[in-house]
C-alpha cells in the first residue's frame, strides 16, 4: 500500500470549528452591542420629538436602558462570556486585538466612546519621554482600566547614535 499524500493547497488548521464558533460569537457580540447603541440613540431622538402631552398621557412607563448598558446589552456580555469559555477550554489563544477590546472584569465590549473611554497618558517627568507613551481605556460599565503601551520608534543608543551622527556630518565628495 501507498502512503497516502496530503492534498495540496489545503491547510489543516487545528481546532477550525473552535476558531469559527469563536469568530462567531464575536461577531454576534459586536453586532448586538452596535444595535443597542442605535436604539439607544433613536430613543432618544424620539423622546426630544414627544410633546408634553403625550409624556402625561402615558399610561405604562417604558423600561428605559441606562447610560452604560441597554436591551441588548447583557445578552452581549453573555456572548462574550460563552466565547472566553470556548477558548479556555479549548486551549486556544484569542488574538491580542480581541483582547484588548474585551473588559476583563465585567466581559463588555469596549468600544470607544460608548462602553468605553480611552485616553493617553504619559507618566513621565513633563511627558518628556515619547517612549513612554500609554493608551488607557477605562471601562464605562465597571470602571477598570486597561493600559496598554503605544509603539513609537525609540532613539538608537549611544554608540550607534554616534556612528550615524559621523556619517552625516561627513561630506560628500
């Protein structure tokens, strides 16, 4: 009997299924926490358009989302949730971008500006150090924050400062 040869041009990836369901789940996390940022702001376009008629004539009062989580916002967080189990049961590594757009305390989706707000700090003497450079996202729904270093490019060291400064300020013949 032959061995028998693998087929070319196709790659077998380990664990594909729990790569899709997990691309997945993201997917459907993303997607409800997008929809509820939408209905969040058509209510609020439709509450400015009420009269104040309408507001006293209301028999039933609506449940009204708060400002860090709205309908879809727990079912979002429960997406999120179930995808962290896949991959640790798993045993499979999340991407570091899905990572970092994941609160680690309270499993929200951060998004800037909705669930989340992001600033940078730079804790060096003046801000002087551009190096040292920091994005921090603080999560709007538990209040943790996240840092996470910003890649600039550093200054050579000495000697090789020196050896490029020597050949600069040399002349061109």
């Amino acid at each position: 009997m032959a061995k028998s040869q693998p087929t070319k041009g196709v790659s077998k990836i380990p664990n594909k299924v729990l790569y899709s369901r997990i691309s997945y789940l993201y997917q459907a996390a993303t997607y409800l926490a997008l929809q509820d940022d939408e209905s969040q702001k058509r209510s609020t376009v439709k509450n400015a358009l009420r009269s104040p008629v309408e507001d006293v004539m209301e028999v039933e009062p609506k449940c009204e989302a708060n400002i860090t989580g709205g309908l879809y916002h727990p079912l979002s967080r429960r997406l999120i949730t179930d995808l962290r189990s896949v991959s640790l049961k798993g045993l499979m590594r999340m991407s570091p971008d899905m990572k970092h757009s994941i609160c680690k305390n309270c499993q929200t989706l951060l998004m800037e500006g909705t669930t989340c707000t992001a600033q940078i700090e730079n804790q060096s003497k003046g801000g002087k150090k551009p190096w040292a450079d920091v994005l921090v996202r603080k999560c709007n729904t538990c209040g943790l924050e996240k840092r996470f270093p910003l890649e600039t490019a550093r200054q050579p060291r000495r000697p090789r400062r020196s050896n490029q400064e020597a050949q600069t300020s040399k002349p061109q013949s």
